[in-house]
C-alpha cells in the first residue's frame, strides 16, 4: 500500500509540474482540462498497468523471499518439518515494543474518522446546493436555471444550475458577460470535475499533491469561461473591471465554480495572450511521450516477464536426509563440503528453482546449517515438502501429555512484535529468558523441570518478518550450544564441536540437552 501511494503520489506530482512548466502558458484550456483528468486517473492506476520496470528497478518494499516459516514436532534431537512458502518483509535490527503496537489501530482510526468527516461535509455541501436550487426564486437564461438569493454572494454555478444575488440581478447588476460565464460552467459540467476531486479527497485526504491539483483544475474552467466571454466580442478592460468588482464578494460552497476564484494577474494576463497554433502543437505532441514514460517509470512489471524467468530457470534439488547424508542434484555430500558444492551448483540464484526436502531423520541444526548457507548465496525460489507426520506426532497430541512449566511459548506476529509466554519481550532478550527456560532445573514453578523436558514452541503469522523468525531461531541455537559446548568442556575437556560425530560422548551431551523446538505452521 505504501509503495502504491507513493508511486501514485509522485506521478501526480510529476503531471501537475509538467502542466505549470509545459502546457499552462498556451491558450489551450480544454486540451489542458482534459490532460488534468486524464493525469488524475493514470496517477491513479499507473502502478497497476503491467508496461513498467518498477518491479524489476524500484525494488521497494520488498524482503528476501526465502521462506522459512515451518512446522516442526517434537523428537529426541531434531523434528520432522513441512515448510511453506509466505511472502515476507525484511526488517533488520531490533523489533519495537509490543507496547507500541496501539499505534497502527489509532492511526486507522484517525484516517477512517477524518474521511468520514470530509465526506459528511461534502454530502452536506451538495444537499444544501439542491436545497438552494428548490427553494428559492428562479428565472431562466438560455435554458439554463437561475436561481435568485438573498445573501450577497458572488455569482456561482453547480451543474446546470446558475446562483446569484437576487437584489443585484433585479438592479441590473449581473451583466449578461457575468451569466455567460457562468453559463459557460453550467454547459461544459465543471461541477463534475469538482466532484470527483472532492471524493478523492476524502480518500486519499493526506495526499497534498490533490489540493493543488484542484485548485489547478479550478483555475483552467476559470480561463475556459473567460475566453467564452471574450469570443462574443466583449471589451477585455471592461471586463477585467466587472471581475474586479466581485473579488470581495463572498463564496458559499466548495462544490461549487465562482466567479470570482483567483482573480489575479495571471488570469488577466491569459485574457491577453495571443494564441500560437505551432506551439499548441508543438506542446500538445508532448503528452504522449509523457505517459509512456510515467508509465514505464511507475507500472509494473508486466507478469510475463516472470513467466519466461520461470521457463529458462535452472531447477536444483536438495534432500537433507539425516545428520551426515545431503544429496544434491542426486549426488551425495557431505555437511562439510555443501557450501563449496552448492556454490557450483547454483550459478545463477535468481534464476534457479530449488526443490528443498527434508527427512524426519534430519538433525534441526542441519536444517538450519543449509537454510543460512542458501540466504547467504540468495537462493530465492524454493519449493518445500517433507515427509509428513502420523498423527501421534501433532502438536495437539504432545501439548496434551506435557505440563505447560516445560513449554516455552514464543509468539511472532506480522509486524515482528515477540510474546513469550504471553508476555512482551524483544529479540534481544529472547536469549537469556531461553537460557533461564532451559537450564531451570525446577528451582522456579513456571519454568522447566529440566532441561529434557524442556520445549521451545514458536508460532509465527503468514507475514512474520523475515529476519525476526530467523534470529530468533539463531538465538534459540545459540543458547542450545553454548550449554553443549559447556558441557562437554566441563566432562570431557573439549568443545563440543570437536566431539566425535556418533560417538557416546557426543550423545550423552545431546541427551543432556535435547534440542527440543517445536514451530507451529504459520497462523
């Protein structure tokens, strides 16, 4: 949504400067009304239509789109896991407070108050245009309505339907310049125009691109009734007389074309200017490149282009197996050599499709081992499967047959903000309070009677950013070997690492301190 109203925002931005710079010094004022509307709906709908790069160039809001977010059950060391794809954000660094997560509900609230009132506002606005119009005086000026009312306003035009003083028409005062002007309004529906910009205002009311979009618009039906006045033949000093003579006059609805909106030295001077068809031409031909270009700049990525990235990708496949066997492409590797292998394998990761299973055999730190050996090289396109559990192996079945001191619950939503056992937490304490968790020992009541019985089970939503769920995983680990790594330093006189794969002691510390990690399939 962000990347649509800024798009959206400065192509606008970018069509109204081009009218200021290019077309408003031409006497071209209906060409350049119909270049407003047109420029206010293409800003609108431009980063939808698929002629642009922005995709592929303007990469903004995107994340890595390595998905991580899995489902793991409980086991001796390692869980059998189902992974599936979800669009992510990435966010870096440390994740805010929960406790400032009231603000995206207030500021929702604000928007939805603030349009409701401008939309009441312009409802009211137009009722009592109507009401106007029906309950007071009128006459007709060729064919047009005009309705006649006691307050001393400037004279004004909604739709078809014609406002002015009625004690100032019945004197005489409201010349026929003055009702061909605002019959000029009443002909050509400027109020439409007005209409629409005022629904969109409502809308997209924290747009400052739209109030002065508007008051352009506003200021050409001005320039278009001006030159309609003039065609008939009328001195231009007299009538820039009779304009002055209504500038202090007041104004009673926003809906509505006035006279008298911005009577100033540009107006009078656009009543001046002679007319050069050439450079109307030249100046006209230039709208065209305009939006093609905007639209390149702005729309997006037609999706055929990420078709026939597809068609030429290079598919690899990777099966973890159990803790010492990785085939890649179908050839065995060894968890030492991956990294190098994996290098030569996938040349090109952006256009490549990685199918990614996983055995129930699978030591989790393995998993997460090839997981950050694939973000590093930028992997982006892989499909997940796994061997699927029995259903004695549910989190429902397990949770049943625990006492909840043993689960810790860690809970990740869409913005990144932690909760651990439903309290607000951060990621960078996320580490001592597993710690704590873990190495318990039943001295404290909510926590684990040991460290066997200890399980970390983490739920995350469909769009938990990216690098929260990954660091706090990496964290979880890191906490899981540290305790190996002191444990085995303080029985056998040597980190855990240089312990023996498969060997008695390598296991009695892996008994000690079971990685026991459940993460609940995204919410």
């Amino acid at each position: 949504m962000i990347t649509y109203l800024l798009y959206s925002t400065v192509c606008m931005g970018l069509i109204l400067l081009f009218y200021h710079a290019v077309l408003a010094k031409e006497k071209m004022y209906q060409i350049n009304r119909w270049y407003l509307l047109f420029g206010l709906a293409f800003s609108l709908i431009v980063p939808f239509l698929p002629i642009g790069m922005a995709d592929s160039y303007l990469n903004l809001d995107r994340g890595p789109e390595l998905p991580i977010v899995s489902e793991y059950t409980i086991g001796t060391d390692m869980q059998t896991k189902t992974e599936k794809p979800v669009s992510t954000t990435a966010e870096s660094g440390e994740q805010p407070p929960l406790g400032i997560a009231w603000i995206s509900p207030l500021l929702v609230l604000l928007y939805g108050v603030v349009s409701l009132f401008l939309f009441v506002r312009m409802a009211w606005h137009f009722c009592r245009m109507q009401l106007r119009s029906m309950k007071n005086p009128a006459v007709f000026f060729q064919g047009h309505k005009v309705v006649l009312l006691d307050e001393e306003i400037a004279p004004h035009t909604f739709w078809s339907t014609i406002f002015v003083n009625k004690q100032q028409y019945e004197n005489g005062q409201i010349s026929n310049e003055i009702l061909i002007h605002e019959l000029t309004h009443a002909r050509q529906y400027h109020t439409l125009d007005i209409l629409i910009l005022e629904f969109l205002k409502t809308i997209f009311w924290f747009n400052p691109v739209l109030y002065l979009y508007k008051t352009t618009i506003q200021l050409n039906h001005e320039f278009i009734a001006d030159e309609n006045v003039l065609s008939k033949g009328t001195d231009i000093t007299q009538y820039q007389a009779l304009l002055l003579s209504m500038r202090k006059a007041q104004t009673v609805n926003t809906l509505s074309t006035s006279l008298h909106f911005k009577i100033t030295k540009k107006r009078f001077q656009m009543m001046t200017q002679h007319n050069s068809p050439y450079r109307t031409f030249l100046k006209t031909a230039t709208i065209l490149p305009l939006f093609l270009v905007l639209g390149m700049l702005f729309g997006c990525e037609p999706a055929s282009m990420e078709e026939d990235h597809s068609d030429q990708a290079q598919v690899i496949t990777l099966e973890l197996i159990d803790d010492e066997t990785i085939k890649l492409n179908g050839e065995k590797v060894s968890p030492t050599d991956f990294k190098s292998r994996f290098a030569k394998a996938v040349p090109e990761p952006k256009n490549s499709i990685l199918n990614f299973k996983v055995h129930p055999d699978t030591p989790f730190g393995l998993v997460t081992d090839i997981q950050k050996i694939m973000r590093e090289h930028g992997a982006l396109r892989i499909n997940y499967s796994t061997t699927q559990l029995s259903e004695s192996q549910s989190e429902e079945t397990w949770r049943t047959k625990l006492d909840n001191r043993n689960i810790l619950d860690i809970l990740i939503n869409n913005q990144g903000n932690i909760l651990i056992n439903e309290e607000p937490a951060s990621l960078s304490s996320i580490k001592k309070l597993a710690r704590d968790f873990i190495t318990n020992n039943g001295e404290k009541e909510h926590l684990s009677e040991n460290p066997r019985e200890a399980i970390i089970a983490i739920e995350t939503d469909k769009r938990t950013p990216h690098d929260t769920y990954t660091n706090a995983l990496d964290k979880i680990m890191a906490v899981y070997d540290e305790l190996r790594n002191q444990a085995s330093l303080q029985k056998f006189g040597k980190p855990f690492q240089l312990l023996e794969e498969g060997s008695k002691e390598r296991k009695q510390v892996e008994t000690r301190y079971p990685k026991r990690i459940s993460i609940k399939d995204p919410s």
